[in-house]
C-alpha cells in the first residue's frame, strides 16, 4: 500500500480539528466521504482518531506526526504480526489493570503496557485511547514518547520484565 493514505490522514486531522475547535463536538459527525474508508483501511477506527484530535485541541498533544507514526506502526505490526488478519478480541476498559496498579514499582506501567498491545493488535476499545493524558503524562515522566514506547513493547513481544528496564534506563 503506498503512503497516500498519511496525506490522507494530515488533511483530515486538520480538517477535524478545525470543526472540533468550532464547535463541532460531536465525533459522528466530522467524517468527510471517503475519511472513514481510509480509517479503516489502515485499521484506525473513527472514534480513536477523533479522542487524537480532540486531546491535541484540549491538551496540545499528540501532535498530527505523532498520530501518522503510531497510525503507521500499527499497521506494519498488522501486515507483519498478523498477516493482515484482524484479531476479534476487543479489550474493554474493566478489563484494564487499574490506574495505581504498578510493575517494579513504577505506576501505570501495567495498564500502559496492556494498551500498547491492544493498540498493536488493534483490540482497544473505542473508550480506550492508547496516548490519552494520562498516557502522555507517564511518557513525559519517563522521557519517551508514545511512538517509542509502543515499538518497545512490540520488539519486547511480552516481556514485561524488559520493558520496565527500558523504563527504568530511559528516565534516568
């Protein structure tokens, strides 16, 4: 697949984004034809780009080449993982491991780690945002960045003790 579909995606972050900032609130209605056709080509779902838009018109961040490499991973992670076969499961919130919970005494790393994979495996669930604030604030206090983390926890394929150490060694 070429990249079109990244052009693509910049025009309608800006196009979003300028109705969100407008007044247009409401995510089912920001679609121009042909939007949700490249959404789901590339396995972004319509609400997920939307929570992007409106955390960057409400807290600056993520940042539209940030949305385009996390977009972009995915799918290589989809093509290359997966073999191009959708997984059926669907990660729900409750299924998430609380926001104290803590792997080698780092806060948030559990329920981050299981949105990475989820977000990789394109299972979240549409109230589930992988990079939301509360994701952003972690990767600010361990000085990564979602794309980043996201490609540690692919090339960590599970192991949860490999990804704190990287944790650990990038906020030092």
């Amino acid at each position: 697949m070429s990249d079109s579909w990244k052009t693509h995606m910049l025009e309608m972050f800006d196009r979003w984004l300028e109705l969100y900032r407008s007044g247009q609130t409401d995510w089912t209605t920001l679609a121009a034809p042909g939007d949700e056709d490249v959404l789901e080509m590339i396995g972004c779902k319509p609400r997920e780009f939307f929570d992007y838009v409106e955390d960057h018109a409400n807290h600056g961040e993520p940042d539209k080449g940030t949305v385009i490499d996390i977009t972009d991973l995915r799918w290589d992670y989809y093509l290359t993982v997966q073999g191009g076969e959708p997984s059926t499961k669907v990660i729900t919130p409750e299924s998430l491991p609380a926001k104290g919970e803590e792997f080698q005494g780092i806060p948030w790393l559990p329920r981050l780690i299981a949105k990475a994979e989820g977000k990789l495996r394109g299972e979240l669930h549409p109230d589930i945002m992988y990079g939301c604030p509360g994701d952003m604030a972690f990767f600010k206090r361990h000085g990564l960045d979602p794309v980043e983390f996201l490609q540690l926890v692919w090339d960590c394929e599970g192991d949860r003790d490999n990804i704190a150490d990287h944790v650990i060694a990038a906020g030092s």
